[in-house]
C-alpha cells in the first residue's frame, strides 16, 4: 500500500469513497486490520468465520473507504437479524465492533465518514443506540483499547460517544499458584455445607443449562451449549453442585479463563473463590503456563485482583443516541 508521500498530485486532492465490502477487498483489509489493529490481528479465515459467517451480517454495515483506488479504512456495523438465545433481539441496539483507517491515510475526516455512514445504515435498521462494542458473540475487543488506539478514541469522543463502562483484560502466570490458606478453607466450608467443586460429567448436562438458561441467558449459555455439542464429555467446564443441582460454572479454552457465573442466591459463600481456584489449579495440571481473561468489570476486576491477576489491557465501552 502507498505511503501518503508517494500518492501523486490527482491521488492527493480526490475525495474518500466509502462503499459496502464485496469480498474483492478480502485479502486487502486483513492486511490493513493487521496494518492497524497491531494489538488485534486476525487471519482470513478469523475474518470469514467472525463477519462474513455471522448470521446478523450485513454488507451494507461493512463498510470499505477507499482514496485514489487503495483501500484505506475499514467499519463494521451490526444489528440482530435473529434473536440471541435468551437476550432475544435485542431490538433499538446496534454496534460497530470494529474500526480503523491507515495510518498514512489518517486526519482526512475518513474515519468521520466511515462512523457517519455504519451509523447511517444503523438507523436504517431502526436502531436508536449504538456501542463500541459489547457484541457478542463475535466481538474482536470489549471496546476501545484506550491505551493502544488513542486516535479512535479521541474520534469517538469528538462524534458524541460517551464511556459506557470501564473493561479490563487481566491474566497471571500459573507457574507459581497454589492453594492458598484461604482457597483450603473456604472449599472445606463448602463441602460442610453440601456443596461441591466438580469436574463436568454429560449426567449434569440438563441442570447446567437449565442454570445458565434461567440465571444468565446470552453468551455465558451459547458459550456452554456450543462447548457441549462440539464435546458432551468435555474438561473444560468445571461446576458447582448442590442437592445434584448444579449452582455455580467455569470455562476454560487452552489459557483463557471465562466465562464465570455463580447461583446469585448463593453469593458471599465462596463458591466464586472456590471455582476460580480449583479450575485455575485444573489448568495447571493440564500443563498451561498462564490464565488470562479477556475483559472483566466492576467488582468482578477486583475479585481476580485478590486472586493474583493484574490489568493487562483497558477498554472503554462507548456508546452513542442515535436521534
């Protein structure tokens, strides 16, 4: 791609062309997502499987801006075309999951057109409130990496986009965890009161989804329910048990740790602290050298802090009335 110091005389005074995606451009804007998203890389075949193969995509909300024939920015704009398990349609919402314009290519307003027009389509789609980005369940980041994509932010904040809610990616190494004096105790405490810290068994498969379907329908239940169907008898999910019912679940993937959800009848037991600690030490054993979480919250950031997880990345979930 052309630097900006090379684009001749007629290239340098024509106007940004903002068009849907074609599938032309396919192996140009992974390249330019790699160009600029430095923190966020994907492959063709991510991009294919988290956009083109998302059942809400639509090519009018994927936007390609292009300048003297080179492909210079990116935007995707989504709404629910079908409902999401439990949360339904989600109707009025709309989000841009990701964004980004060449660096050469920057402070030509081509990122301001790029959002003007997702948010032009989105409003088409009687969508009336939009955020960077909460989508699930094919997201690329949380939200804004504040840290790492400035320019995007400040372009944000300059269109009227508001901070949402504050996201976190945490992780820490597993070589040196342990069980704690107070993991020890707080397990103990649970067993005496008839509640226990399992391995998932296909026997549990009903309760398990009956629990997330009724205490955190969305992703926490997708995220299950396509594990389950890719393995019944999977090791990657552990579970908290009462009475045969199941009351509290994990997930690991390789070194990533989450989702995370306990019975919120039952808070302030421990059975959080003892599920992170036994599925963290299950990792372990199976030979992972970290645990990472991909975005976290409110008290949840300050429970992993306790835990030995520090802040690797900070996001900013932004949002915008469209009126």
């Amino acid at each position: 791609m052309k630097s900006a110091s090379l684009m001749t005389r007629e290239e340098s005074t024509t106007q940004p062309v903002v068009q849907p995606f074609t599938g032309e451009e396919e192996s140009r804007i992974v390249a330019l997502w790699n160009r600029c998203l430095t923190r966020d890389p994907i492959t063709i075949d991510t991009f294919r499987r988290k956009i083109l193969l998302d059942e809400n995509f639509d090519p009018r909300g994927c936007l390609v801006a292009s300048l003297g024939g080179e492909n210079v920015g990116f935007s995707l704009a989504i709404r629910r075309k079908h409902p999401y398990y439990g949360a339904g349609m989600e109707a009025g919402k709309g989000w841009i999951t990701s964004f980004f314009v060449h660096p050469d290519f920057r402070r030509r307003d081509i990122g301001v057109r790029l959002i003007n027009s997702s948010e032009e389509f989105l409003r088409s789609c009687k969508v009336n409130e939009v955020y960077v980005s909460s989508y699930t369940p094919n997201y690329f980041m949380p939200g804004v990496d504040i840290d790492a994509y400035v320019e995007s932010y400040e372009l944000l904040k300059g269109l009227g986009y508001k901070k949402h809610e504050r996201a976190y990616s945490m992780g820490r190494s597993l070589l040196d965890l342990d069980y704690s004096a107070e993991a020890e105790q707080v397990c103990e405490s649970l067993v005496a009161r008839g509640i226990e810290i399992v391995l998932f068994e296909p026997k549990y498969i009903a309760s398990l989804l009956d629990f997330l379907s009724v205490n955190y329908p969305g992703d926490l239940f997708r995220v299950a329910l396509e594990q389950l169907r890719t393995d019944p008898n999977t090791d990657q999910i552990i579970i908290a048990v009462k009475n045969g019912r199941v009351v509290g679940f994990s997930h690991y993937e390789d070194e990533h740790f989450g989702p995370f959800a306990i019975d919120q009848s039952l808070t302030g037991m421990g059975i959080g602290t003892c599920l992170y600690y036994k599925t963290a030490l299950f990792m372990k054993e199976k030979g992972k050298r970290n645990l990472w979480l991909a975005w976290t919250s409110g008290h949840a950031k300050d429970f992993y802090y306790k835990r030995g997880l520090r802040v690797t990345r900070r996001y900013e979930i932004m949002k915008k009335e469209l009126r």
